[in-house]
C-alpha cells in the first residue's frame, strides 16, 4: 500500500472515529436523556390515566349516591332544634301506640346522639298491654314512612293471662339543623 493510500486510509478511520465519537456525545448528552425522559412521562401518563379512570367510576358512584339521597333527604330533614325535634318524634310515636289498646307505663326521652351529618333521637317506651295488641306496635313502627327503628325490645310476662310488659328503644335519624 502506498503511502497516499495509507493516509487516505487513516484519514477515513479518523473522520469515522470522529462521527462514532460525536455521534456517541450526542446520543450520550442529548438523545438518551430525552428518551428517559420520554419514559418518564409515557409512565406518568399511564398513571394519571388510571387516576382518571377511577374518578370517572368515582364519580358515577357520586351520581347514585346524590340520587339516593335526594330520595332520602326529605325523610330526614332537620327542621328545628333538637328540642322540637324530639318533641316531634314523641308525638309520632304517640299517634302511632294510641291507635293499640295498651298501657303506657313511661316514655323515657334519651339524650341524642350528633353523628358528622345527621342526629339520632332517642326514645324508650315502656307498655303493658296483651301479647297481640304490643306486637301491633312494631309493623306500626316498620312501616311508619320516617325512618325511625326498634333499636331494643324486650317482653316479660305479668301475672295476669296473656298481658306482658315491653319495653321499646326506637331510635329516629334527623338531619342536622342548617345555621
């Protein structure tokens, strides 16, 4: 080989080593930076689209929950204080045991119970009465529209035939008074 050819040769291997080397500083400082990067926000992407998926499927349970309430909102709607409340419930529950043909030995008001959206009201009732006309009450209480409940119910026998003394905790969810 002559020499021309030689650093002809050499000349082209340098120029080559020259590309590889800036092409390797390129891709080194500039391309694999940018494509870990890419990386980077192709993952975050994946991720706010799951976030955003479950919003989605959290907002339609939040469509459902508000239509439910909506039915449920009037039932226990909160109008007055606590006093007038109870006061309220306590005439309920009297229309609904003055209908039977029983004794009413006490009503007892308990205190309330402040949940972080609604009260809960109180009230034991003790009667005295036949076994048929106490177990009136309570599909008087289940199917009254407010939603009040038995909380507690015990029966005990008296000494007369067929008479048995009960005593009722029904409980009634009242929304929280707007200020």
């Amino acid at each position: 080989m002559n020499v021309e050819a030689k650093k002809s040769h050499e000349k082209s291997l340098a120029i080559m080593a020259g590309v590889i080397l800036i092409g390797a500083v390129i891709f080194s400082g500039i391309v694999k930076p940018f494509m870990s990067e890419r990386g980077l926000c192709l993952e975050r992407s994946h991720e706010l689209q799951l976030k955003l998926a479950g919003m989605k499927k959290d907002l339609l349970i939040k469509d459902r929950i508000d239509k439910v309430y909506s039915q449920i909102e009037p039932l226990i709607k909160g109008n007055g204080t606590d006093q007038q409340e109870i006061s309220q419930f306590t005439r309920e529950l009297g229309n609904l045991y003055s209908k039977l043909n029983v004794k009413i030995r006490s009503v007892k008001i308990l205190p309330g119970v402040n949940e972080e959206f609604y009260r809960r009201l109180a009230i034991k009732i003790e009667m005295s009465g036949s076994v048929k006309n106490i177990l009136n009450f309570i599909p008087a209480v289940e199917t009254y529209p407010d939603p009040i409940r038995i909380e507690q119910f015990d029966l005990k026998p008296q000494e007369i035939a067929d008479n048995v003394l009960a005593s009722f905790l029904i409980t009634k969810v009242v929304g929280k008074a707007k200020l």
